[in-house]
C-alpha cells in the first residue's frame, strides 16, 4: 500500500518500507482498512 496510508504503523514500527510502499504484515491490515472506512464515512456524512 502506499506509504502515507500507513503512517500510524509506520510509526509503531509495524511495516517494511521500500520504494515509497510500505508492506503490512496481515495481522495490521485492518487497521489500515478501517481508517479508510472512516475517512470515507465522514467525507459522505458531511
């Protein structure tokens, strides 16, 4: 996934960076998929 889509596990030291992707281990997937969810959800609610 993109780098700035996983900024919150980058800074726990969570993912592998290379070559401006960052790779997430399958167990931190969801959060990456729920901040998405959100954003999207308060982009519609508003």
């Amino acid at each position: 996934i993109p780098f700035a889509d996983a900024l919150d596990l980058f800074r726990g030291r969570k993912v592998y960076l290379e070559d401006g992707f960052a790779y997430v281990p399958l167990k931190d997937i969801v959060a990456i998929i729920l901040n998405e969810f959100r954003a999207k959800l308060s982009k519609a609610l508003a």
